[in-house]
C-alpha cells in the first residue's frame, strides 16, 4: 500500500442481499483512488483511500448511495501498542526482589508487598477490552436489532396462521371473511414486512433495485390486488363454502412469514459463522499482576487492566493464570499450555530468556516476564486481524455472483412484466397473470447468492483460526486449489531446528566406555556456553557440576575446570575440552588418526559431532541432530495425497539433507541442499518456469524471499515476523501436519463456495421458468426462496465440524 493511502474500516447498515454490496461498492469505487471491498454477514467495508479522501466523504458517499455507515475504529491507540525487540530485553536471572526498581513505575502509597490495589496508569482514554479486539461492533445494538426481526417474524406467523387457515380451508370460513383475513394481513404485509418495504423504497429513490423490491412488490401487489378484488365486488367472500375466492391475502402474508423465518434464520447463521473470531479475540487475560515500586522503595504488585500494560512492564504469572500479553520470561520456569493458540495440545516448557504469548496459559511454575508487545502488536490481535482481513475480503469465485446480481434484479423485473403481459394477452386472466407475477418476483429474491461466498469463508476462516491456521485473504483459496508442488524449508519445518544429542561415544581408554560420565562432564562444561551445540549438551543434565577457568572461542568449542563432579572421585577436579580438533590443538590435546576416523564416521550423514577431551586426552565423541517432527513423514504423506509433490529446500549440506529427505519420505532428486536465500527464490522460480503451482513452507529469514516468490506462501507460527508477513497463510502451531490442514481446509472452503453457488444459481435458473409458466405458487414460491438461503447457510456452517485429516 502507497504512504498516501490508507485503509478505513466502516460498518454499513441496511444491506440485504448481493446486490447491495454491488451497488455499495460500485458507489465507493467511483471516488478518485479509491477501492472498496463490502462483506454482506459482516456488514463492513474495508476502504483504502487516498489521503485526500475524508473519512466523511467516504460516509456520506455510503449514505447517498441508501445505507447507514459509520467508522469503525480500533480500541487500541497508539499510546498503548508496540513491539520490542525480544533480543534487547534484559533476560537476567533476577528474584522479584531484585528487579531493577529504575525500570518500575511509582505506585503512589503502596507499601504493603504483594498487594493487588488496582492502579491506574498510562492512561490512554481507551475502554478496557481484549487485545485486538473492536468496541465498536456494539452488540447491544446488534442483539436489539436481532431481536426485533424476531418480534416482526412472530407477529407474522401469528396472524398468518388464521389467515391462511381460513383462506384455505372451506369449513372454517364465515360470511364475508374476506375482510376479516384482509385485516388480520394488514399488520403482517404493513409493519412486518416494513424492513422489506423501507429497503425497496430507499434503493427506489436512488434508481436502484435489490431483492427487497422484489419482495415487496411480491407482497404489496398481492395484498392490494386482493383488497381492490374486495372493494370492487363486496359480495365476493360473503357466502363461505364456496370455494377459493380470487384473493391472495393469505399468500401475502404467508410469503412474508416464511421470508422473516430465513432472514432470522440467517441473522443467527451469521452470528455463528462469525463465533470463532470473538471467541479468538475473547481469549486475552483481563487484567495482569504488574510490579511496581511504592514510594518507600519496596516492589509491589498491582492489578492493572490489560489495557493500561505498556511495553517493558514486568509482571507475574502464577499457575493457572492466563499470560497477559507477549513478552520474555525474565525470572522462572514452567510449562506453558499454548492450546488456545497454536492447537498444540502438549505445553511448551520456558525459562528464562523463552518467548512467552499473551492469552496461553501457565500450567505449574511461576513466571516473571516482561511485555514485549501490547495492544495491537500482540500476537492474539494479530490473530484476529488476519481473521478479520480475510473474511471482509473477496475471493475471486465471488465476482462471478457479484456480476449476476448487478443485473440480475432488473431482469427478473423485466420477466415478471413480460409474464404478466403473456397471461393477460393468451388468457385475458388477470388473477392468473398476478399470480404468475408475482411468484416470478418472490421466487428470484437472490438471496443465497449474497450468501454464497461470504458465509462459507467467515465460517471457513474461523474454523482455521480455531485450529491455528490464520488465512490472510480469500484469494487464497484459490492458489491452494491450483498448487501441486509444495516446497519445504528443513530447518524449523521439516526439522525442530534445535540440535539434540543422538549419540555418545566413550572411548575405552575413557573408565571403560563410560558413556554417562562422559555426558556428565562434557554437559558440566557446556552449561556456561549459549552456543546451540553447547545447550543441547548441557540439557541432559539439569543440575551440572560447577565449573572454574571456563574459557570458549567462537566456532571452536569450550574448556573449563569441572570441579569434584563425582563422589566417587574424590578429586579436585577435571580439566574438560569440547569441540572441533582445532579447538583441542589449541588446548594441547593431541588427535591422533583413528579419533579422526571415528569422527569422520560420526558426521557422514550429516549429524554434527564434537570431540570431547578429559585430562588432556581424548575420551570421546558426542554425535547431535537436527530431529525431524514429530509426525513429519506422516504430513508429507498427506500432502502427497492431496495432489502435491514435495521438495526439501535447505542451507544445509546436502548429506543432512538427504538424511532428513530419506526419513520423511522425499525422493533424492527433490532435494535441493546448501543453497542461499537468493537461491531458493531461483529454485522456487524454476519450478513455476516448468509449469508448477509451488506452495512453500517456511519459517525464518532467509524464507521470506521464496516465501513472496511462491504462488502459496506458508509461514510456520514460530518462526520470524517477516516470513509471517510474507506468507499468505500463517500456521501458528509448529508441526508440518498444520500445512497439510491448511490447504485441506482451504480446499474444503473453496468447495463449499462452488457448491453454494452452484445451487443458488441452479434454483433461480430452474425455478423462474415454473414461476413463470403458472406452476408454482407465490406461497409454495416464498418458501422455497427462503429455504434456499438457509441451505446455503447451513451447508457453509459444516465447515465448524472440519477435522484435519477427517
């Protein structure tokens, strides 16, 4: 998007159908620079504009189009949101009492530690509410609306039941019924239908006809024919028994109980295809524990809204607590459920330095931890604004509805005059020629194609951000459908991207191949080293024996003095060196060429492997792996299934990769190793150049370009910001089955809108002929209208009970 253009968000009132958001958008677009896209079940607008283009030119262009508007505006400002580097958070070690009280906001007359007044701070003249989320929806008015629709549809039913009772049936008609049955409709096509009559009215002032026109001039022509019937000849219903008599009272009425029972029906589909994504942004904690420094000095805790927490802030978590918004743990351990999040059923364990995200939950230890990220920054914000973009877009199967419904109303007028012509020029039957009319109209409402695509792809996308899979836009249904290859990252993807020791290697000479001890001592080295071979060793042994003399050289290992490690020694100590043969030169331990046979042994597949020498003499060797996932073979087999071909693309050397290739199931010739990002974008560029659709996982860095260069870009949750923004679908989980889930639910989306659609042209196609040819009445016609746009809802509404694999 250009510096000079910005992107506006509006709620529109009083849209009904397909051809509203047509007209709404059509109106919009014709503002210099500016592109509009309507979602009919959200009723929103998402607007990008030139800068010079007001927010009130846009709300009144959306008003002189017939619709109400307004802004919606996000609750977080920017007073209250940001994001920090977590590399630059100080990650020491550090008990509450002794955090750095400088970095602590005075907490006036708080003195007694532990206390949990609430004090206000950082005020920003924001409303407290979750993360991410938007005050501006006004559920109030919302469920008050609701309920008036279903007031309006009760009154209907309750005296359209009488009417079409009398109406239909001889023996319970009376002298002059007909007054009574036209009463009794009065309220029913007047105040009942008014939502109908105000709409068509609107778009009539405006030159513009929707579906709303075509119901009330349905109903109005069938109440009023039937009403003049009775005026012009009194006598007509005054002896019952007789039969039907000429008048439509009851399917006036009729018709518009059965159309208020769907547009209920489909106000609350709405509402639950819409579930997810409140659900989403209702996950947030509602307050934090944040520590504070009192006026005498001491450290306190106070309980702040969410709202108020600001970038930096430290605050505690205790188990069972929801983690109010992203940040670094700076003091503690725990293992933290990110369920609600990624869809990882397994906690997460953290200490200190691990990234923690605001509204997962921690299960056992206490935590300190600093905010990284508030308000609209946090992960669970971002969440829901993806959620939120993809739904308010538009998928390009949706413009084929969107260009029938622009003409598609004025058509059917011109049927329905054609066929009231025909009937009275072959027949001379007026009541025939309304009645043919009139079915033309009620039965061509074009309902469920308004409906078609949007309730499928609110439903579908927050299904997917239940399950941890954020869609960016709806155009992305489209690439899943075409791709048949998908690319994929090794390291972080494919594998863990964390070292772990596979194998360990005593040497005799060494107490007798002592495997144990020598993990013991090389671990007891390693533990003051941030390298990631040295925490994959240190992390076998969680209490390490201390260590003097510790010295370490980038690239080549580390040294120290590992003090009475053992009882049973009863030693002062030994000197332990871990790391390259250079490493040991240095430390002046000879490797003689057997060591290096076996060392050559150990990394011929690829494995990383170390020399580990005690008291100056080679003693073993640690072999470390990249593991694969968990369940990755398994994923790519399901990504064969679904028609795609995979190829593993890594920086790695090409005997890893091979190793990693044999294990998930990837042909040799698939695997391209030891390439640079530049490269990958060259790979990814080929495979489109022989005629690929590629789909590429990935999540670090160096992914970002190939990413954006792919027609399918999938950013693994864990990984980088940049690989997140690059990709069209983010998986916030971190296991390579969640790829296979996206694009099976994508396609699953995809198929239910082609399926929608599919049927709403089928039924209007079909059943304007019959209405046509007389054969259908305008009773029987009202409610297979709105059955139809119920259908439609609930077929997309299967898409809540989607199940990866299922």
């Amino acid at each position: 998007m250009s510096s000079d253009t910005r992107v506006v968000d509006l709620a529109i009132e009083g849209m009904t159908c397909a051809s509203c958001v047509a007209r709404v958008e059509r109106k919009l677009k014709r503002l210099d620079g500016v592109d509009a896209v309507v979602n009919l079940p959200l009723e929103s607008a998402r607007v990008t504009a030139p800068a010079d283009v007001t927010d009130d030119e846009l709300l009144e262009t959306v008003r002189a189009t017939g619709y109400g508007a307004r802004l919606v505006r996000p609750t977080v400002g920017p007073a209250r949101t940001g994001r920090v580097d977590t590399a630059r958070v100080d990650t020491a070690r550090v008990d509450t009492a002794q955090l750095d009280t400088a970095q602590l906001d005075t907490v006036p007359g708080s003195t007694v530690p532990g206390s949990t007044d609430t004090v206000p701070h950082a005020q920003t003249g924001q409303p407290d509410s979750a993360p991410g989320s938007d005050a501006e929806v006004a559920p109030s008015e919302r469920r008050d609306a609701a309920a008036l629709l279903r007031s309006r549809m009760i009154i209907a039913l309750a005296l359209s039941v009488p009417v079409f009772l009398i109406s239909m049936a001889p023996g319970l008609q009376f002298a002059h019924w007909g007054w009574v049955v036209a009463a009794l409709s009065a309220p029913v096509v007047t105040w009942s239908a008014w939502p109908f009559h105000r709409a068509a009215a609107i778009n009539a002032r405006h030159g513009a006809s929707t579906m709303d026109t075509l119901v009330s001039l349905g109903v109005a022509v069938a109440w009023l024919f039937s009403l003049a019937q009775l005026v012009l000849h009194p006598d007509l219903t005054a002896h019952p028994g007789h039969g039907h008599a000429p008048v439509y009272f009851e399917t006036a009425a009729v018709i518009t109980s059965f159309l208020l029972v769907g547009r209920y029906a489909e106000a609350r589909a709405k509402a639950r295809s819409g579930e997810a994504l409140r659900r989403l942004l209702d996950l947030g904690a509602r307050s934090a524990s944040v520590l504070r420094r009192s006026d005498d000095g001491h450290i306190v805790e106070v309980a702040v809204p969410v709202a108020q927490l600001r970038i930096g802030d430290a605050f505690v978590v205790r188990p069972g607590e929801k983690i109010a918004t992203d940040g670094v743990v700076v003091h503690g351990a725990s293992a933290v459920d990110t369920s609600l999040i990624t869809g990882e059923s397994l906690p997460v364990e953290v200490t200190d330095g691990d990234e923690v995200t605001g509204a997962t939950v921690n299960t056992s230890g206490r935590l300190l931890v600093r905010a990284t990220a508030v308000g609209a920054d946090t992960a669970l914000a971002q969440m829901g604004r993806l959620v939120s973009d993809a739904q308010s877009g538009k998928a390009p199967i949706a413009r084929l509805a969107d260009r029938v419904s622009a003409v598609f109303v004025p058509i059917v007028l011109g049927i329905t005059v054609l066929t009231a012509a025909i009937w009275l020029l072959t027949t001379g039957d007026a009541v025939a020629a309304l009645t043919a009319a009139v079915s033309v109209l009620v039965i061509a409402c074009p309902c469920a194609l308004g409906l078609a695509t949007p309730t499928a792809l609110l439903t579908g996308t927050g299904r997917g951000a239940q399950l941890g899979i954020l869609i960016k836009g709806p155009a992305v249904l489209e690439d899943t459908r075409r791709a048949d290859t998908i690319v994929l990252d090794k390291t972080g993807t494919v594998t863990t991207g964390r070292l772990t020791v596979e194998h360990v290697d005593a040497f005799e000479s060494f107490d007798g191949g002592d495997t144990d001890r020598l993990l013991r001592l090389a671990a007891a080295v390693e533990h003051a080293s941030e390298h990631p071979i040295a925490r994959a060793i240190a992390g076998t042994q969680p209490s390490p024996a201390a260590v003097e003399h510790f010295a370490s050289a980038p690239g080549g290992g580390v040294r120290g003095l590992v003090l009475v490690p053992f009882a049973e020694q009863g030693g002062a100590g030994h000197m332990v060196v871990v790391g390259r043969e250079e490493w040991l030169g240095v430390s002046g331990v000879d490797v003689d060429e057997p060591t290096r046979l076996r060392l050559a042994e150990a990394e011929r597949d690829g494995a990383t492997a170390v020399l580990v020498a005690v008291d100056g003499q080679v003693a073993g060797i640690i072999t470390l792996r990249d593991a694969v996932k968990p369940g990755a073979a398994d994923a790519i087999a399901r990504l064969r299934r679904l028609g795609l071909s995979p190829v593993l693309l890594t920086g790695d050397n090409a005997h890893s990769a091979g190793h990693v290739a044999a294990q998930v199931g990837i042909d040799a010739d698939r695997v391209h190793a030891g390439v640079t990002p530049a490269e990958k974008v060259a790979v990814v560029e080929r495979l489109q150049a022989d005629g690929a659709t590629v789909a590429m996982a990935g999540d670090g860095v160096n992914d970002a370009a190939a990413l954006a260069q792919a027609d399918l870009g999938l950013a693994m949750g864990t990984g980088t910001d940049v690989a997140i923004d690059a990709a069209d679908i983010t998986l916030m989980g971190h296991h390579l089955g969640q790829v296979a889930d996206a694009v099976e639910l994508s396609r699953r989306t995809l198929g239910t809108i082609r399926s929608n659609l599919f049927w709403a042209f089928a039924y209007n196609v079909l059943a304007i002929p019959v209405a046509a040819l007389g054969l259908l009445n305008p009773m029987i016609a009202g409610a297979a209208m709105a059955f139809s746009s119920v259908f439609v809802v609930l077929n997309s509404l299967r898409l809540r009970r989607f199940t990866p694999g299922g």
